[in-house]
C-alpha cells in the first residue's frame, strides 16, 4: 500500500481504505485498523481519517462503536436497509405494475399452452435452468435478466405479436416491478418452483392450470413485496 501524500481528505482516502479491507482479508464482523494505524498507513492525518471512517459508515462499509473499535459492517444488511427505503419511495409505481401483470401475464400463460410449440417450450426450459443457476450462485443481476426473458419468451409462445411486443416493452422500460420483487428476501428461491409450476402447466396444454399457476406467482411476489414494505414502516 503506498502512502498518500495529501494531507487533507480526498476520495483517495476512501478508496485506500476500501483496497485495504479488501486486500488485507477483512470480513463482516472483523475488527479494522484503529485510527492510529491507519494514519500512520497512509500517512494522512488523523481528521482525514476521521471524515474518511465517517462516510464509509454512513454508507454501509464498516462500523464504529465508541470505546470498542472500528468493525466491518456486514453490506448484505446495508443494502437490505436501503432496498427497503427505495420500496417505500417507489410503492405505487409497483403496485401500478403488478395490476397491469394481473390483467395480461395469467391469460397469456393460458394462452401459451394452447399456442407454445416444442421451440418455445426448450427456451423456456433454458432460461428456467439458467435463473435457478444462478440462483445458487447468488447473482441478483442475471436472475433479474432471466426473469424478464422468461416472461418475454412465454408471451412470445402465446403467437400474439401485439403481447409479445407489450411484454418486451413493459420489461424494458417498467423494471421497478423485477426489481422490486427478486431483491425482497427469499423471492429468488420462491419464483424458482412458481416459473415451474407455469412451464409444467403449459408443456400439459394445461390452459386453466398455466392461468392459475401465473396468478399465483404474481400475487405471491406482490404479497412479499407489501410485507417488506410493512416491516420497513
């Protein structure tokens, strides 16, 4: 780690902070460097420290408790934190969404088992075994893509054009409800078997099954959603 040369505080600081605790095997819970050590580390002074140690906190990377040390903050829980507060700020435009899913995904589903041929149904297959994939390996960002191209691909099994160019643009330009719903704890592992159930419906040319099977799953992801935002308020 090379020093830093400037006295007074500057994003330098922060970021030498962070190749530290990342470099050096630091791990939610552990106790950091004391102020005295890390100033002599960088060779900054103690108040640059200080504001550096202050906005690492406010955002979630370490913890500071008077008398006991500096402590590396679990980031899965800050980020829950702030997750939770952007549901708060965003609740009506998701409650909007879901009412609109409600309306078309359970007929489009009905409407995918009576028109999916065997090309639809191996795509859906894929991208079902892809988002369980990387369910397991915790990849929020590529199980939200395989979410929206689930449900593009089940409108396009539908042969309707006009709901498949709906589906594509509602997961384009809408994405607050895929967002909302596979970062509210335990949706991932809970839309996993409910994408089942759809497909399983839909390879039986169970119409009514596949309808049913798509409401549920949307009710469920609006329900964990309000719950969420129930326990932030």
């Amino acid at each position: 780690m090379n020093p830093i040369k400037k006295v007074r505080l500057s994003d330098s600081v922060i970021a030498a902070i962070k190749e530290m605790i990342a470099d050096d095997g630091f791990k939610p819970g552990d106790k950091f460097y004391s102020e005295n050590e890390l100033t002599k580390k960088l060779q900054v002074s103690r108040s640059s420290v200080r504001e550096a140690l202050r906005i690492l906190e406010v955002t979630g990377q370490v913890s500071v408790s008077q008398g006991k040390g500096i402590f590396i903050a679990d980031v899965d829980v800050q980020q829950l934190e702030a997750f939770t507060t952007w549901l708060k700020n965003n609740e009506q435009s998701i409650k909007d969404n879901f009412e609109v899913r409600l309306i078309i995904e359970p007929k489009a589903a009905g409407s995918a088992a009576e028109n999916a041929d065997a090309d639809d149904i191996r795509k859906m297959e894929e991208v079902c075994d892809q988002f369980a994939q990387f369910a397991e390996d915790n990849n929020t960002g590529e199980v939200i893509r395989c979410d929206r191209c689930f449900h593009r691909l089940l409108a396009g099994a539908t042969k309707n054009k006009t709901l498949h160019v709906l589906m594509k643009s509602m997961t384009t330009a809408l994405p607050n409800g895929w967002i909302s719903s596979l970062y509210t704890p335990g949706r991932i592992e809970k839309t996993v078997h409910e994408h089942a159930d759809v497909l399983e419906a839909i390879i039986k040319r169970d119409k009514s099954g596949a309808e049913n099977a798509m409401t549920r799953h949307l009710v469920n992801a609006l329900h964990d959603i309000n719950m969420q935002i129930k326990k932030q308020a």
